[in-house]
C-alpha cells in the first residue's frame, strides 16, 4: 500500500501473505482430504461422484465400489490403535495403486473405503479392478513390526443400472457390501433388490441378540466327549442354545456372524465362559470342559484375564479348561496370536484347534502354536468308511497329532462302523449323536453322575 507524505515522497508499505495462503490452502485441503490417508474424504468424494453421475445422462457407466476392512476391530484391539492407523495407510496407498487417473478411491470413515470406477463398459471392467485389489491388499502388510494379513468385503452398484442419484447409489453400494459381509466376508457382491429386505432381517436379527442378551434368553447345552479306548465321559463341550420366542430354535451358525459382524460375540462370550465354568464344577473331579472361543474374542487384549477371572470366580482349576480355537484366530498376526496362547497356556487352560482341515489349514500352525488337541471336524467322519472317503487323511491328521503329542477327538460320530476305523486310526476321542446329543444342564449332571457312580462301583 502507497500513502503520500506532507513534504513530499511516497511511503510504501508491503504485507507477506505467503503464510496466510499457505494456511488458508491447509485449511482447505483438510477439508477435503483425509487426515490420515491423505485420501480425499466423504465431502470431496460426494462431490466427484456427482460430477460423474453427471455423464451417465449421457449414455456412459460407472461404477460405485464400497470397501470395508474384515476384522479391523481385532486390529485395534490385539495391536494397538497406531498399528491400525499403519494399517490404513497401508491399504490407503494399495487402493491408489489400482486405480486409473480419471477413477476416484476415498476413505469414508473408519476402515471403510470407495471408489469411483469410470468408463464402464462392461462388468467384467469392474471384476478386473476387483481383481487388482484384491492381489494388493492380500499381501501382507508390515505394520509397526507386526506382520498383518487382511481382507475386505466389497459391494458393488452401476449407474445407471442400480441408481442414478447419489444418496441411492451410495446406499446400494453399502448393502452390496452388507450382502459380501453376511456371505462369509473375503468376498465381494453386485447389488440386487432383494438385499434390502436381506439387511433389514440381519437388523431385527441383531436387535432380537441384543434384546436376549439383556434378557438372559440364552442358554447351554452340553455334548459329552468319550474316550474312544474305555468309552468313559472325559469331557463336555459347552454348546450355545437360543430358543426365540416367536421363530424358536434358531442356530449359532444363523446368529453367531450377526454377533461377530457387531461385537455382540463378546458379551455373549463373556457369559459362555463364566456359566460354563460356573456349571463344571458340579462335575466330577475328572470331567474337563470345553469352550468354543470366537476370534473376535481372541483378539481382545483382556481376553486372558477374562479366562483367568472366569476360573477363579468359579473355583474351577484351570486344568479342566479346554478352549476350543479355530485357524481364523492365527491368520492376523502370528506374534499376537502366539502371545495370547502362551498366556493362557502359562495359566495352565488347555489349547484345541478345531475344525482343522476346513479354513486356512496350514501345517505350520501345528509347528509353531502351542495346541494340546485336535478336533477332526464332522465333514472329515461324515464319508470315512466310503470308498472314496476321507479316511486317509483323518489317519493324517491323527498321525500328526500323535507324533506331536495330542490329544484327537472325532466330532460327528453317527455310527457304530465310524467309531471302530477311527478306534482303529489311532484317534483319542470322539463325540457326537451315536453316543450322545447335546443336553440342557439338568441331563447332563444326571448322566455325569450315573457314569460316575458306575466309576466307582
């Protein structure tokens, strides 16, 4: 700015304002952008996505892709919140490796991501990015010193095909990806009509879980486990039971993801462990418990001590407790994962890897974590004296586990003919229909007591 003065002259005056428009383009920058990822946020990718919808009035495609973190909650949980900030990051920069320049990949919140896939010509367009994806996120991430395997759930909507203004398109995305998520995660999904009607069920099914949880409407039921060799009761497994008021019984294998996919799980879990614990100590001295625990709950930082509380408070010696785990629990983060089995083996419970063979079997588990049993799952007994059946590798897995000094049970041992070849095998122990069902408490004390009177006699 220039102003006279009274005896002549000039006097001028100058402002930097490289730091004010520098702050003012920070300001808007993370108005727009990620804090963490640097990706653009909800904001700007509402604002490209409107842009785009713009050129489908024109006769062209796109693509509206929705994709969440399986499992980020374990993350934070088992590691650490910076490890899961590191995680982020991480799969921020994958994603933006797969896409074109004239795409648009965003972080909406929390773990989940979108895309905008341009140019659409054909769904097989949108598969190759699947694809890409996919192979990029898949490899391991290195996160703080933690090796970290992840996955995603992703839902997919077409414009025009499944909506052409925003908020519809978006929505049709989210229960694509709702639909990936309920078909066992690790997947993806196109959007169809009928999915709505598929989230609304998985909502009144949630809000019926909470409502049981708050009502104690659970309930369990125990199998007992037979020693193969005296056909003696060693054990009981601790299965959950929910009878609904108006649809009845209705399976774990129904709600337990709903459970999972909301963190219910561990408030169902924590019940599970105490009542169980609780119930075994009106059994005989010898009688071990075991307790199917899901990787949710495996990952909470506090899950030991909950273990440890649970015994105490029961007065049950930890030695009769058997956790059941499955190979879902190792293949996060093997150091984590290896920590939290010692703790529970240092608190003296012991260790069972079940259903062994049906996930992401891998021998180095039986190498590197501390297990004390197998369980050789029901699919695996089903067909075992079958010509073409699975009794080779039952007699593997049995092999493995004696050479390695575990304990094997059987379940789902219908017939007399599947006892013999598995006595036969090798195998320790078997449960299922051909000596017992499933019974409420009220059955089991009575039948651990006639067989312990038997004992005795």
């Amino acid at each position: 700015m220039n102003r006279p003065l009274a005896n002549g002259g000039w006097v001028a005056t100058q402002e930097d304002i490289t730091e004010r428009r520098r702050a003012e383009q920070q300001i808007a920058h993370l108005a727009h952008y990620d804090a963490l990822t640097d990706l653009p946020n909800r904001v700007s990718f509402r604002e490209q996505l409107q842009r785009e919808l713009e050129r489908t009035r024109r006769g062209e495609q796109l693509a509206v892709l929705y994709i969440d973190i399986d499992e980020f909650k374990s993350v934070n949980d088992s590691l650490g919140h910076p490890a899961g900030d590191e995680l982020l990051k991480a799969v921020a920069s994958r994603l933006r490796s797969c896409i074109r320049e004239t795409d648009t990949v965003a972080r909406l919140g929390g773990d989940e991501f979108a895309i905008v896939q341009t140019g659409i010509k054909q769904p097989s367009d949108v598969m190759e990015l699947v694809k890409r994806i996919y192979e990029a996120i898949r490899e391991p991430h290195e996160c703080l010193g933690h090796q970290i395997a992840t996955d995603a759930s992703i839902g997919i909507a077409l414009a025009p095909n499944d909506g052409t203004e925003l908020d519809q398109l978006l929505k049709n995305a989210d229960l694509a990806m709702s639909g990936a998520k309920a078909d066992g995660r690790r997947t993806y999904r196109f959007f169809e009509p009928q999915m709505d009607a598929c989230v609304r069920a998985r909502r009144s099914l949630e809000l019926d879980i909470r409502q049981a949880i708050a009502e104690g409407a659970f309930e369990l039921h125990y199998q007992p486990i037979v020693n193969l060799g005296s056909n003696e009761i060693v054990g009981c497994e601790a299965l959950l039971r929910w009878n609904h008021p108006v649809r009845g019984m209705i399976s774990p294998a129904e709600f337990i993801p709903t459970a999972e996919e909301t963190g219910l799980i561990l408030q169902i879990g924590d019940w599970v462990l105490t009542t169980a614990c609780a119930e075994a100590t009106n059994w005989p001295p010898g009688i071990k418990l075991a307790v199917n625990i899901s990787p949710v709950q495996f990952r909470s930082h506090a899950f030991s001590l909950k273990v440890a509380n649970a015994l105490a408070t029961a007065g049950l010696s930890a030695s009769r407790l058997e956790l059941e785990i499955t190979e879902a629990v190792l293949i996060r983060d093997d150091e984590a994962a290896l920590a939290m089995l010692q703790h529970l083996r240092a608190i003296g419970v012991r260790i069972a890897l079940d259903d062994f063979g049906t996930g992401y079997s891998s021998l180095s588990y039986l190498q590197r974590f501390p297990f004390d049993k197998i369980k050789i799952d029901r699919c695996f007994v089903n067909d075992i004296a079958e010509a073409e059946g699975s009794s080779s590798i039952v007699q593997a897995v049995i092999n493995i586990a004696r050479a390695r000094n575990m304990t094997t049970t059987a379940e789902g041992v219908e017939t007399e003919r599947q006892r013999e070849m598995l006595l036969s095998f090798g195998c320790t122990e078997m449960q299922g229909y051909l000596f017992s069902p499933a019974m409420p408490v009220a059955k089991i004390r009575m039948l651990l007591s006639q067989a312990n009177n038997v004992a005795a006699a």
